[in-house]
C-alpha cells in the first residue's frame, strides 16, 4: 500500500461551456401564461441557455473538459479517472463519462456517471478527492453536465421556467502541499424522493400512455423543496466548516447551487454573512443542475472574486433528496510552462488517441461482419441479438 500521508488534492483546472442558443424571459411569455416580472420577482432568473439539436450532455461536457485540462496545462492522457455528475445523461447505458472520456482522448483514464441531481458535482468532487488523497488516483476530471431541457414539461410554467443547460468541469490532482479539498459533508433522505422527480426509469418507463400523463417529465413540489432547500444549505455549510476547523468568518466566498435567488438570500441570512459573499450567477443560466456550482466556480474565478489562499464552499442540494458541501482551500496548483516540443508531443498524443479508438470501431465493426459470413461455426453468442435466427 503506498504511504498517502500528506497527500492533497487541489483544484488545478476550470472550464465551461454552455449553449450558444439563450432563451429569455420574455420568450417563454410568447408560449406560457407568465411573464419577465413573475419570473424575476420568484426566482432572480432573467434567462437561460437551452441546447439545440445536436447538441447533448456529452458534447457539452466534453467542451468543458477540454476548458479545464487547458487551464491544467494537462494531456488528457494523464488522467486516471472521468467523473460526470448529470440527471440528464445520454443514454442509460453507456454511461455518459464514457463518452466524454473517449471525445477527449482519455485512453487511460476509467469512468463512471455519478447521479444525486443537483447536489452532483460536490458528490462527485468529494468522491474524486477522497481517491486521491487515498492513493488510487493522481488525476481526476470532475464534471457537472446537463440537459435539463430535454425533461421538461414545457407546458408547465412552475418548473419549466426554472431549468437551462450546460456544463462545468475542473480538474483535481494529487500534491504533496497543503490545501485543496480539506473537508466534505454529505447527506441524504429518500424519504422526500416524490417532492422532485423525473419518472424516466424502470418504475416509470417510457410509454406512449406515460408521455401523454406527463409522467417522464420533471415534477416538483416547489414549496416543500424551498423549504428542505433553505435548511440544509445552512447546516450543511456550518457543518463543513466546522469539520475543517474554520469559523463562517474564515469563508471569503460560498459557490452553491444556483437554484433561486429567494434560497441564497435565506440561506445567507441564517448563516449571518452578507449576501455579497454568496456568489450567484443565477439571473444569466437558471437551474442547470449539476452543472451550477461549476459555471458558478468558473465566472467567480473571471471576475476576480477567488484568489489563491481563500477558502470557499461549494453547497449543493436536490433531488433524492440530497446535499453535499466542500470547503476548498484555493490553489492555483503547479505551474506548467510547454515548449514547442512538449506542443507538439501533446497534439501528436491526441490524434494518435483518435486513431486509436477509430481503429477500436472499425475492429468492432469487421469482428461483426465476420460472424455473419461466418454464422455457422456456431459462437455461443449466436442468436441473442436482435434479428438473429
């Protein structure tokens, strides 16, 4: 077993990418019975980026990636682990980490999704800085990404209105310095699983029945989820702190979920720190679930808001119900300088990965060709596939 005493994961890459297509306030009041006023007034929210056709979880989140490895100054080769955090992944199966960790050419690095809704990215940040601190991993891609369009009811102004696309990424790698990840706080209670919900699953499969009753889209009980809402932001918060032995005054900047501008002036309040340190970026994006904290984290660090020794909070909390709180000790992490050289070896390494995994396909593809032509020598997988006999 390796010796991991003394071993850090700090944050040292950031991207984002959100869709090119933004949709106003006052364009949903051209299709629904609401208005700029009603939205603003009820949830600080003036807009919201909605994906267009062809465009996905895994197109969105790879760009993101791509944002945070080039901060990093890291090849995608390095990476020992992706983790997407979404609700809204591509498909069931294959999980979407798998497909953002062969857009980017991560060959080595293995994959998984991670699914608490909203609360996502700091599950998934805390799952990534516990392997690292514990020696299995170096580096970690960590993204929130979703699709939260493609779940809605668009005919139901209560939730609708709410929801917009996008994704954020960081990157996470081991150090031997002290800071990064100092603490996590996890929780959950399945008991309030009905107050938000989005029935696409084996309970509630897709059926044309299902479709008609709206039982596939999103459903929420905005009442009960503002108030469980309000709550657990502030003790999860207090708890993290407490757990990396800080005080509420030592934070310089709490990064939560963007859900409402009503819960982050609540929630500030109870913890009794001015609004100004609750960083929100709400009014521009809406709700995108997992992929909050990180658009929230990656416009902080543009206008200037995170400097390196502050230490910040990343609360997050939503369907399951869950909730979850980092407290980071920020760190720009190590410097990397690229000559030409190094350039051109990481552009070299990249378009070799593509090759790769475009000779992976055609192989696939020829293997599969060959067993028809050759279907008589009878493989033991000979007619579980669709369309054989």
């Amino acid at each position: 077993m390796p010796d991991n005493v003394g071993r850090y994961a700090h944050i040292t890459g950031w991207g984002a990418h959100v869709p090119a297509r933004t949709v106003t306030n006052e364009d949903l009041s051209q299709v629904l019975p609401t208005s700029d006023a009603w939205i603003r007034e009820r949830t600080g929210i003036q807009e919201r980026r909605i994906a267009e056709e062809g465009e996905y979880t895994s197109t969105m989140a790879i760009q993101a990636g791509r944002a945070a490895l080039k901060v990093a100054n890291l090849d995608p080769s390095a990476l020992d682990l992706v983790i997407c955090a979404t609700s809204t992944p591509d498909y069931l199966m294959p999980n979407t980490a798998s497909l953002i960790q062969d857009g980017l050419g991560a060959a080595r690095a293995a994959a998984f999704d991670l699914n608490t809704a909203c609360s996502g990215f700091v599950y998934a940040v805390s799952v990534a800085a516990g392997l690292i601190k514990g020696g299995l991993y170096d580096r970690v891609l960590v993204i929130g990404a979703e699709s939260m369009s493609r779940v809605m009811n668009w005919s139901d102004r209560s939730t609708c209105v709410l929801f917009g696309d996008g994704a954020g990424a960081v990157v996470l790698e081991a150090s031997d310095r002290p800071g990064g990840v100092l603490a996590s706080k996890l929780g959950s209670d399945g008991s309030g699983g009905d107050l938000l919900k989005v029935g696409l699953g084996t309970r509630l499969p897709i059926t044309e029945g299902a479709v008609a009753r709206g039982e596939t889209a999103m459903t929420m009980n905005g009442q009960q989820v503002f108030r469980f809402a309000t709550r657990i932001m502030n003790e999860a918060t207090r708890e993290v702190v407490e757990q990396a032995g800080l005080q509420l005054s030592d934070i310089d900047l709490i990064v939560p979920h963007q859900a409402n501008t009503r819960i982050l002036a609540v929630a500030a309040k109870q913890l009794g720190i001015p609004e100004g340190r609750v960083f929100s970026n709400l009014q521009r994006f809406g709700n995108t679930s997992a992929a909050s904290i990180p658009l929230a984290l990656v416009d902080a660090l543009a206008e200037g808001r995170v400097r390196a020794g502050d230490h910040l909070v990343f609360v997050g909390f939503g369907g399951g119900l869950t909730w979850g709180a980092c407290l980071v000790e920020w760190s720009y992490g190590p410097s990397r300088q690229w000559s030409p050289g190094q350039r051109a070896l990481r552009w070299t390494r990249d378009r070799l990965a593509q090759v790769k995994r475009s000779l992976h396909r055609l192989d696939r593809r020829l293997a599969v060709a060959g067993r028809r032509r050759g279907k008589g020598a009878g493989e033991p997988w000979d007619g579980l596939g669709p369309g054989e006999g």
